[in-house]
C-alpha cells in the first residue's frame, strides 16, 4: 500500500522545498496529516522542463503504448483500494457510495479514452490525392490530422476528487492526445491528489513512458497556478470550478507573449422550465425530481438546477407549494470545505436580500456550522422581480434553487432570451407544450451546451454525444467539452502534410491505411 | 452593371453618414472616385442588430436554401464581370491575370461551401441511444451536432482583394456555417469591396434571405474594426493580415465581458530547409524556384518564403551565389499600398542594419517610389549571426528573403527549435536527406501548420486536408484553419439534446437520418 509524503511528484523525482500546508477534514474542521509543500517555483519550472522534453517522445509512441499507460492507469488506480476512498472521504465529506460510484466513472473514462487511442479516427485524418496534370496548376498531395499540442496544464476540481481531478478527464484526454501533463492539485483533497498522482507515475513507469509525461504540484496560493499557465512550455490549460478563477486563468492566458487556450468549465444555473401539460400530468414526482437534483450532493454540481420557471396559472405554483415541505424536510449536508460553505451563504443573502424574493421551504433541522454543514433552502419570486434584479442570475453554488413565476409565455421567453451561457437548460413539457413552446427551445439553443426535454441535469453520461461546456460563462471555450470522447480533441491542431513521400508520413496517413482508421480520401469517408 | 456608391451596406440599406475618404491607385498615388463613407458606431450598431435578428431564422434554413444562396453569391460575383477586375486592379496593381485566377479561386471556394452544406456531413453529428435498463442508472438518449456560433465580423485582407476579403473564404465558411456576416471592407480596395458587397445583398435578396444575414462597413480607422470586435451580439472575428492587427482583435475579444473566438491568420517567414542531397541533383532549378516563390505577386503572400537555409558544406552557398543574379535580374514590383511598402522598406533596413547581415542581390532596376515600387532583395548570413540577433526572424512582408548559412546540422536543429510558429515550413530532401534529418522533420511539425517535401509554400491548395493556419505568431488559433473545407467548423460550437422526442430533433439527428449523412451512432460510423 502506498503512503503520503506530501511531496510535489516532478516527473519521477520528488520535490519538497516550498511551505506546508495541510488538508482540512470539513466534518470535523480538523487538520489530517501529512505536509503537503507547496510547489516553488522551480519545481514548477521542472515540471514543465520535463514535460517539454517527454514531449517528443511521447507523441511519438505508437498508440497502442499510449493506451496501455491509460489502461496501467486505471489498473493502478484500482490498486490503491479502498484507501483511495477513505482519504478522499475524509477531505471532502463526500459519502462512499459516491466516491465508489465516481471511482468507477474515473477508470471507466481514462478506459475509454484509451479505446479512443486504439481505435484511432479521432486524428481526423483527411487525404487529398495529387493530380499532376491539373490544369492551369497541377494539384500536390496534402494530407491532414491531429498532432498533440504539447504540455497541458490540468486544475483539479475541488467538487469531484476523482472524476475531475488528478486523473479526471482533462488529464485521460490530454495524456490520450499525446500530451503530457502537469496537474495542479485542488488544495481540499492533497491527498486523495497524491495517492492518484502515485498511481500515474507508477503506470508510466511501468509502461516505459519517458519520464515528465505526467507531475503533480501543490499549493494554496493563486501563484502556484499563475506560474503553471505562465509558463513557455505549457500549451493548453484545462480547468473546472468558479468563474473568477477560470476567467482569470483565461486572462493570464490571454495575455502570453503567445497566447494558448483554456477549457475552463465554470458556473452555471441550468435552468429548468415546467410547462403546463407536464406539470398537469405530474406535478407530485416533480417536486422530488427537483429537490433530489437541488440537493444531490449538496448541490456541489456545476449542473445543478439554480432556476426553476413556470406559469402562474399552469400548475406552477402549486409544484413551488409542494417544494416548502420538501425544503423544510431535507437534511443539512457538510460542504467541501469552509471556502464553498461561506461563499454558499453569502450568496444566499444577497439573493434574500432582494425585495420580491421569498423563502418558500428551508432545511428545519439546525447547520452544524463547525461541520461545515448547510441548510437546503428553495426560494420564490415573479418574473419582474427576476428580470430586474441581475444579482438574481449569478450562481448559487449549492443546495438551492429560484423558482420563478411567470405570467405569460412572453415573461417565459424574455427570462430565456436573458439568460447567459449555461451548460444546460432543461424543459418538462408534453408533445403539445413542446410544439407551442418551440420558439422556448430554439432561444434555449443558443444559450447552452446540452438541452435536455424531461429529466434533471444533473448526472453527466460519459459518452461520444456529451456534450459538457457552453457559451460562456459557462466554459471559456464553447466548442469544446469537458466530458466524454469529444474532449481528446481539445488538446489537438491539425497538420498538413504536403507532397511527402510515403517513408515519412505518420502511419494514420498513409496510403494502404495500415491503422484501419476512418479517414476522408479525396472526398470520400473510408476505411 | 452595377455602381459604386460609397455607401455602407448595412443589410439592404445604404448608410452614408460618415466621414469619407477614397481609394489611392497604388500604381499612380492619386485618389480614385467615388467618396466611401466610413461607418459610424451606429451603423456598426445596426449591422449587428440586423445580423442578430437574422440569426434565429437564418440558422434555421433547409441546408439546400443556405447552399442556394452561397451560389447565388458566385453568380453574382461572376455576373460582375471584368468591372470588378478592373476595379480591383486599380485598387491593388496586382495584375489580371492574377486577379482572374483570384476570382476563380473565390467563386470555387464558395461553391465547395455550398456543397459542404449541401452535403451535411459537417455537422458532426453524433447519436447515443437510450438504455433504460442499465444499472446502476439507466443511460440517456445523447445526440449531439454542430450549431452556428452566430454573427461573425470578417475583416477584408489586404493582399487578397477577392480570396480573402468581402466574399473570401472566412465570410463562405461563415454563411455556411449558418452565421450573419458582416464585413470590414479593406480600406485599400473599398470599391472592390463595394462590388462584391452588391452581389452579396443581390444574392441575399433573390435567394429570399433575411435582411442582416450580411453587411458590409467601410473606414480607414481602426475604430471600425474595434466597434465591430466589442460588440455584444459578435460572436466570432475572422481576420488575415498583419500580427499587430491581428493581435489587437485578438486582445480586444479576448478583454470582453464574454470573450469571443479570433481566428487571426497573422505573420509567417515559412523557412525553407535546402538539404545536400537536394541540392546535389538540383542546384539550379532550385535558384529559380525559389527567385520565382519570393517574388510572386510582389512578395505580399503569407507564404512567402521569407528565410531559406542550408549547410556551409552541401551546396547551400553554390545556390546563394546563384541567387546573387537572380535577384538583380528581378524587376521591381508596385505594392499594395504605400502603408506596406513604407514597412518592406523599413524592415529590410533593420535587418540590414545587423552586422553580418549582406546584400547577395538586388533588383538593379530603380524603384520608382510614386509608383508604388520596390526592389527585390536577397540577403545572407551565418547561422550564429541570425540566432544572435532575433530582429532577423521577424516577418519582412514582400519581396525578399534572408539565406542563413549553417557549420552543423546541429545549427540547423538549433534554428528550426528556436522558430516561433509559421504557417508552413519547406525541405527539400533526397530520401537519403530526410533520414539523416528525421529529426528536423519531427521538430517543424511542431512549430507549423503545414509542412512541404519540396515545392515552394506560395500556392495554397483549396480542399478538404489543406491547413492553413499555425502555432502563434502564424494564426491566434492553431486548431483552426482558415483555407479548405475545414475552415466551416470555426464558426460552431457543439450542442448536446438529451431524451428528445423525435417530433422535436434536428432532422440532422433524428433516427432515420433524412438527411443521409454520415455519423456515429452507438459507436459506429454510419449513413
């Protein structure tokens, strides 16, 4: 069994030369052993040194290498056991049954992106064939793919410890795009951070992958991620938490001498709209379907629903009625750490504060405020009141939702024009609601990433339809995702290759196709 | 036959409510009619309202009408007959000929457009279906596609009065994407700009487009350009031009309340590496090839080959003696503009002024200033001295280029590691050359977009796998492309509906795929 040294992993050499800091238990406030140092910056300079020198060789491999360091992964990260778990509920208060449940989905992902790698069309290969006596010019032969873009920078997130953090998705779909990595642990969960980032280094030592491939740095203060973002050597930025810390990773990037993108994933309120018919049909397991998805978790998702919309005399308010009971009956539940916990109750206040705005359910039982604990609480306004308070449509990150009550459809769909970029919306309608509400969906297209007819957003299928990003805020970069196979090409520019004789071209363009890819040959998609 | 009014086209209104100014004849430096009027914040403002409400219903169009309209648009073009290139002649002294060829290419790049909407298979789409028996939580039915970004603000290049401005690929790929355009006319050709403009709004009109899908605006202030870039319903820039102005847009987007992508395709000296062997067999034409690529269209191209280098001992100096004549041989040429030929002229004395920097050859035709004219130069020096002084690697735009001569394939590792990104890198290379520098050949795939086994790298090839964009400083975002087919996905972004109903899915995903085009489903690639 592994043990924590709190220790920065520089490639596969350890660093521990800056201040100390440790994780906090959010269910008791104490501090759990050991020191974690903080990365100086040299280590972080070493990091990407390394990284830029595994560069070539590692995007040189063949891809089958590249999917058995994935695979090694998932098998060594399965070999920590349940100490894994136990040290990840212990910094983030997360039950076990979800660490287990997002254990799974974090090897099931880095397995898929290593299928991804075998199989091999994600490189977009594209061939034009020469034609020689083109007239007036003859035609050369180009041909086009994917290379990797070169070291990645990956923020852990601090709400998923596994599923987006330290061998999350960033990470499985920059190693998968043949890039290595150097991961910012999220300062709430070092060591659950370590212990995956000893897995990491153990697989690539293991599968022979030049060393720098992959590190992990610590460290609390901004600047740790500063110099990682600032950094020549790095080339992509992936992120996923707020939308201060995501836009001013954004603004550093922006701001290089060469400016690199950013996949940061950040707030959203995924509206909700509750049509008529479908409220008429099933008002009661509404209620519990938005309050289990309010609650989940804490309301700790970036897709939790913090905007519920409705008519007045559509069912509405009788589905806001029977939500007050529902509120007042949930459980407190302990945060991920006190930073969320403050934010989460600050933001409560300011959306309380607005006159017009009322509680219509609270959590009765008391918040252990030294376990980090909150109430979930379910509020109430009108269209008006909504429209004309902007403060209204900031993220509550947590286990609360806004109901709004609308008199008419046009309030409806000025509310959805209003909005700004979320990564979901969600709408409840029967076939007859949704054909006269078909204006409702088309204004919601533009506004989101993924939009969902019945149902609840929260709940992320993994899968090569995903779609987990949106205009912004809700992610820097709306052309991207953030979850599923799509996501290996964020870390990707194409290449042409012009006139190359074929003793040089990469084998995913060659002509006798020996990686058996999808490609596009003078027009045609073969295989 | 059309007439130039100056005006701003503003959807299917002229506005003329600016201060105006006129084009120059490069050829004679005098003003040429009519008076362009230069747009105001408010036209800007109205540019973008109307694109914005011809967004919803402009996306919404069958494909085959956006396909019919981009046609229409060729049509027109073509139905301007030579006034247009004429008009442009006077406005650029590039030849006819050229511009003939120019015009074919514009007209051709539309049409592909058209048939790649036509088609459909752009779209990406993507379909997972339901399984509602899986354990432990049922899966959803995920389908996903591309979706217009909405308005797009294209900027006019200079050097490419028709490819690359009103018409050019970024506003094709734009409409076929299913984005409004408008248009900042390149103040140094506002009347070919106008022409083109007209067959736009012709071609809008006929096809039945809705008013705003395009506009065109003029002014020789950056204002414009700034106005369009911060506006609030812009949601993409496509630009070709120079690294300050690209990078200025670049920042402005980037510095918005919510940033927006720019695909800047900016500055390039696109190195040309001559290796022994090559030159053993070739010595000669090479000369030639290289004298013919520089000076092509008097070295305004992106791809000019503004830095050619070689091994003391393989030949290289045998072609740069060669190169002596060649160059005083060459006639002078007329720029675009006296903006562009004032900067040849003072880069060329800033890399002269460096010591060990000499003249090989010159044009020993005088350069008659008022015409617009420069002389073609070839310059040398040593590697030490080029890797020394970081001056000579930056673009010098026209034509001229600077031959480096190196001791060591070692100084020829060392300057191709030490380039900034370019849009192409060339090598001449026997077989026998290209294993010796395999090395060389892994190291400029990652510093360009498009890389040449001989050739010259003038000559952009419209298809399907062309790239044409590169690392920073070549483009503002290496992912994209903004030559061939690839060039539509720029302006999309991917959506995601979750448990749709059939009645409410794009035909683009709905099960039995009316559209016929390709797509994963469940995994598998299918039409």
């Amino acid at each position: 069994m592994s043990e924590l040294t709190g220790n920065n992993l520089i490639g596969n050499q350890a660093a521990s030369n800056g201040e100390t800091y440790q994780a906090i238990n959010p269910q008791t406030g104490s501090s759990i052993g050991p020191d974690f140092y903080s990365a100086t910056e040299q280590d972080i300079d070493s990091a990407f040194q390394k990284a830029q020198e595994a560069s070539e060789a590692y995007r040189s491999l063949a891809p089958e290498a590249r999917a058995e360091f994935l695979e090694a992964i998932a098998e060594e990260i399965g070999a920590l056991g349940d100490a894994l778990l136990e040290r990840a509920n212990e910094e983030t208060a997360l039950p076990m049954p979800r660490l287990t449940g997002e254990r799974g989905r974090t090897v099931g992902q880095i397995r898929m992106f290593a299928q991804i790698v075998r199989e091999g069309s994600w490189v977009e290969a594209s061939i034009d064939t020469a034609i020689p006596d083109r007239e007036p010019l003859p035609k050369p032969d180009v041909r086009r793919m994917l290379i990797p873009l070169g070291p990645v920078a990956v923020f852990g997130a601090s709400n998923f410890p596994l599923a987006f953090s330290v061998a999350g998705g960033d990470t499985a779909s920059a190693l998968a795009a043949g890039c290595p990595v150097v991961v910012k642990a999220h300062p709430a969960h070092p060591g659950t951070s370590e212990f995956v980032g000893q897995a990491i280094v153990k697989a690539a030592q293991r599968t022979g992958m030049p060393e720098g491939v992959f590190s992990l740095v610590h460290g609390p203060s901004p600047k740790v991620g500063e110099a990682m973002v600032k950094h020549p050597h790095c080339q992509a930025v992936a992120f996923t938490g707020s939308l201060g810390g995501g836009r001013a990773l954004f603004d550093l990037a922006s701001q290089r001498p060469n400016p690199i993108p950013v996949y940061a994933e950040m707030g959203s309120i995924n509206p909700v709209f509750f049509l008529p018919g479908a409220l008429a049909e099933n008002a009661g397991s509404l209620a519990e379907g938005i309050l289990g998805s309010v609650t989940l978790g804490v309301g700790q998702f970036c897709t939790n629903p913090g905007l519920i919309v409705g008519l007045e005399d559509g069912g509405f308010p009788e589905l806001v009625e029977a939500l007050g009971p529902a509120f007042k009956g949930a459980a407190c539940g302990t945060m991920l750490h006190a930073g969320i916990q403050k934010a989460y109750e600050a933001s409560l206040k300011t959306v309380q504060s607005v006159s017009g705005v009322e509680v219509i359910g609270q959590s009765e039982q008391a918040a252990e405020s030294d376990k980090t604990q909150v109430q979930a609480v379910g509020l109430s306004t009108d269209a008006k009141t909504f429209l004309e308070n902007s403060q209204l449509s900031d993220e509550v990150f947590g286990p609360s939702t806004l109901a709004v009550r609308c008199q008419s459809k046009e309030e409806i769909l000025q509310i959805a024009s209003n909005l700004e970029g979320h990564l979901t919306a969600t709408i409840h309608g029967t076939e007859a609601d949704l054909e006269e509400f078909k204006d409702l969906i088309a204004v919601l297209e533009t506004k989101v990433g993924r939009l969902l007819i019945g149902g609840f957003p929260t709940g992320v299928e993994v899968c090569a339809s995903m779609q987990h990003g949106g205009p912004y805020p809700a992610a820097s970069d709306s052309r991207s995702t953030s979850v599923g196979g799509a996501a290996i090409t964020r870390f990707a520019r194409p290449i042409a290759y012009q006139n190359f004789p074929a003793s040089q071209l990469p084998a995913e363009l060659q002509d006798d196709n020996p990686r058996g890819i999808w490609r596009l040959v003078d027009g045609e998609r073969t295989r």
